[in-house]
C-alpha cells in the first residue's frame, strides 16, 4: 500500500466514522482531508496530503498495516484534536478488512 492508499484508508475509516454519529467537527476534518475531490493524488485541502506525507517519511506499515501509525498520525492534527478516537472503534480485524476492500477494487493511487 502506498501513502496515497493508506492516507485514503484512513479518510474511508473516519468518514465511516461520521456516518454513523456526524460529529461536526470529523466532518470538517473530513471536508478539509478528502483524497476523491480531485483528480490527481492530493487532499481536497492539499496541505493534509503534503503533511501527511512529510508524517510518512521513513515510516513503514509495520506488521499491524499501519492501524496503529493512522492512529499517530491523527494525533498530529492540531486542528482538529482527539481524531484518533475514531479509530478505537475499531479493531485489527475491521482495519484489515476495511485495507483489502479497497486495495482489491480499482481506486484512485493504484499502480497497476
């Protein structure tokens, strides 16, 4: 999984997230984080991509698939404090599964 995946992994699991309780302040998050916006590999806001990417250097998923580095990762959004939250709600499980539904459907930041 590449960063653009994984970024986009994290955004499909928050905005599951908000689906279920719309907390105000995950949608504007999510408004500000959205990787299906435009067509090329960037945030709806482009900063969040750059950082996270800036986040990503020399970082790797690890044996977890990178369910525990997303969780960090929220933890650097100073804006929007707490996200990390979100994904207690779910297990390793539910992260995997969430990972290889979208890494076997066609998506944008696919190599192949």
């Amino acid at each position: 999984m590449n960063n653009f995946e994984f970024f986009s992994l994290i955004y499909l699991m928050l905005n599951s997230c908000w689906e279920e309780n719309k907390n105000e302040t995950l949608g504007q998050f999510l408004s500000e984080m959205n990787p299906f916006l435009w067509k090329q590999e960037v945030s709806a806001d482009p900063a969040y991509f750059e950082e996270f990417k800036t986040f990503m250097k020399d970082k790797s998923l690890g044996n977890d698939n990178g369910f525990q580095l997303a969780k960090d990762y929220l933890k650097t959004i100073d804006y929007f404090p707490n996200l990390e939250k979100y994904l207690d709600e779910y297990d390793q499980d539910g992260w995997n599964d969430a990972m290889q539904q979208l890494m076997n459907q066609p998506h944008k930041g696919d190599d192949k």
